[in-house]
C-alpha cells in the first residue's frame, strides 16, 4: 500500500472511477489510472476540474481526503470519511468526556514539540536556534505565557534568514507556499483523525466555533516546520523565486512525502501521525497518560549553490511514498 498526494492544478482534468481506480483524464491527453486504495490526499486547484459522485465516495470509502481550492490555490474545503473507525462513536463519546487538566497537559506536550522541532528547523539551517531549545522546559501546563507565540515571534525573522519576515497568509511571499503546505498538512492530520475513530472538531487548544477541524489545527503544529524546512531548504539551494507554481508545489510535497527516523525506524510521515492520533485515542480511553509525538528530525542543508534550470516533469505534482 501507498499514500499518494495528488496535486491537480495544471489542467480541468475529469475525474471519474472504473474498477476501484480513479480515473484521470486530461483535455487531449492519455488517462491515467491511479488505485483509490493509494490514494491519502487530493488537492483540487484547477477552478474547471469535474468529478462524479463516484470519486467523492470512493475516495471516503478508502481513506482519502478531498481538498477544494479558490481560484488563488488557496485551500477552503476539506472533505473526510465519515465512518473511519468500528468503535467511532464509543471514541467520540470519550473524547467529548476528556477533562480540561488532560487537555491543558497534552497541549503543553504539542507546544513542547513544536519549539523543539522549530529549534532542530534553525540548527538544520543556520547552525543555531535563537535560543528556543532553552524555552522547552518553561512551557507549563495549557501554556499560560504564551510560549508557543514568544518562540514564533524568535523563529519566523530566522528560518528564511530575513529578518522582515512575518507570518501572514495573505502576503505574496513564501507566505504562498506555506498556506498550500499546510493545508496539505492539515489533510494528512485529519485523515489520521478520522482512522483513529476521532472526530476532528472536538480539539484540545484551538476552538473557532466555525472551524470543524480544530483538533487537526492542534494535533498538526509539532509538524508544521516540516513544511518550513522544505521551503527554506529550497530557498537556499535555488534561491527566491516569487513564483508558485508547480515547483516550488513539488518542493513542499517533497518535504512531506521523505522517510522520516525517529526511535530506531524509519517511516513515513503518515504512518507517524497515526501513532500521534492512536496515542490520543488510547488517552481519550483511559489507556495511558500522555501522547505519543514522534519527534522527526532533519538531515543538514549543503552549501547553497547557484539556481539553475530546473526540468518541470509530468509526474512532478503526483508523488508517492511507500508506506514502512
């Protein structure tokens, strides 16, 4: 088995289902069949592509995870199976149950990992983490001081090595690339989810009322410089390019789609976030204490070299991982 993104923005493909393939058909090209049973996420950008009734169900029933984006590429829907586990309801039951303390102590865990991951970003990158490994210990219980915000307002100036920098989704600069990467993110978060029998809307920290997938926003932040890695891994070896395209979309699927180590094996990214979500459903039961956050590390960044061409290939926005 695979998990396979698939990223459809360069043409209104049609899509369509026949013999438990989806079936991908280009204006005036050759289809391409692709087994639903492979599929963990599909980013739909293209404002003109059409599907039946038949993709969307199929791709529930599987496991998979449709993403609707606007006309700027910008994700705003997301759809997941319904019935992702034999004893669903039982988990809702007691994940609706959990107590505020546990919430708070499981919170303070994913902001712990997620300046950990950030400082092991900078290290990775620069040599140096603008001291956010020292801020690990200090996170109390549900955060009360903010740690999380002090340890961005440390990273965001340092990842891409421009001090002007700023976190804003609607900014024209690598802003761009990190709104489609999370999205991505946010998908294979909640497909976990959902196969773990959780239902995404009950969260631990985050809680917009009109936000349904609040417990992905939660369980995804440790991961979220995954995605900050491949950019501004790509960012040093080719330089800046303002362009999105499908490109610098590869370079970020990339960063997501590697084997990753932690603990002695080497598995990928999906299979990690599994084990994140089956941890909190044992935690929702009663079964053990605290969450099981794998904690991914990277490899060091060579010598920025000079941007050359690069070859734009047909399979660049389709890529797949085997499954560990």
């Amino acid at each position: 088995m695979t998990d396979r993104i698939l990223d459809l923005s360069e043409s209104a493909v049609a899509l369509k289902v026949r013999h438990e393939q989806l079936l991908i058909e280009p204006p005036g090209g050759s289809p391409v069949t692709i087994p639903l049973a492979d599929i963990a996420v599909v980013v739909a950008s293209h404002p003109h592509i059409r599907y039946t009734q038949a993709v969307v169900s199929g791709l529930a029933e599987h496991g998979g995870v449709l993403v609707a984006c606007n006309e700027r590429c910008c994700p705003v829907a997301m759809m997941l199976p319904l019935d992702g586990h034999y004893v669903q309801a039982e988990r809702f039951a007691q994940q609706a149950q959990m107590s505020l303390p546990t919430k708070k102590r499981l919170w303070k865990q994913i902001v712990q990992a997620k300046i950990s991951a950030q400082s092991s970003v900078l290290r990775s990158l620069h040599g140096v983490d603008g001291g956010l490994e020292a801020m690990v210990s200090k996170v109390r219980s549900g955060d009360p001081q903010n740690r999380e915000a002090t340890a961005a307002q440390r990273y965001w100036p340092r990842v891409f090595g421009d001090p002007q920098f700023r976190r804003d989704r609607e900014a024209g600069d690598q802003n761009r690339q990190l709104n489609y990467g999370y999205a991505v993110l946010r998908a294979i978060i909640a497909r976990g989810i959902a196969a773990a029998g959780l239902h995404p809307s009950l969260g631990l920290h985050h809680s917009n009322r009109y936000n349904a997938f609040v417990l992905a926003d939660d369980l995804m932040e440790p991961y979220r410089p995954l995605v900050d890695h491949s950019i501004a891994a790509s960012i040093a070896e080719w330089g800046l390019e303002p362009k999105f395209d499908r490109t610098s979309k590869t370079d970020v699927l990339d960063g997501l789609l590697r084997r990753f180590s932690y603990d002695g094996e080497s598995r990928t990214l999906f299979d990690w976030v599994q084990k994140l979500t089956s941890s909190l459903a044992q935690v929702c039961a009663g079964e053990r204490r605290d969450l099981e956050i794998p904690l991914l590390r990277y490899s060091v960044v060579e010598t920025p070299r000079k941007p050359v061409a690069r070859e734009t290939q047909s399979s660049a926005s389709t890529r797949r991982e085997g499954r560990g």
